[in-house]
C-alpha cells in the first residue's frame, strides 16, 4: 500500500540540471521535493509520494486529509 501526503509548499528553487524543486512542510516535519510533475507556488498545498509533488491540492482538501491522518494517529 502507498500514502501520499498533503504538505505546503515553503520554497522553491531549481537545482543542478535544473530541476525544480521545493521544501514541503508536513506538521512539523520538512522535506525536499521534486515539482518536475506538478507546478506549484509558495502557499500551495501539494500531494506527495517518494519524494515527488504529484498534485495540486486546495487547502480545504488538504486540512480535511491532514485531519483524517491525524485522527487515525498517522501523522
């Protein structure tokens, strides 16, 4: 089974070879991720899988997912 998790988007920069990347805050947890599949913004909530922004996410959509994680101790 995989999880993909909503986080939002904090910075953004283009590394080597210019791949876009960003830092996504996931609670208090954050992480590097690739945007090379989804165009996101600073603000913007993105869903994310093995290190990979795979979609764009409202922030309603997000905060509801966030709290089903939360609730079934996930997070």
């Amino acid at each position: 089974m995989c999880l993909a998790v909503p986080g939002r988007v904090e910075e953004r920069w283009v590394a080597d070879a210019g791949l876009l990347m960003a830092r996504v805050r996931f609670g208090a947890v954050t992480q590097d991720v690739c945007l090379a599949l989804v165009d996101a913004s600073v603000g913007e909530y993105v869903i994310v899988h093995s290190g990979f922004a795979i979609q764009r996410m409202d922030e309603a959509a997000a905060t509801a997912a966030l709290a089903l994680l939360d609730e079934g101790g996930r997070r």
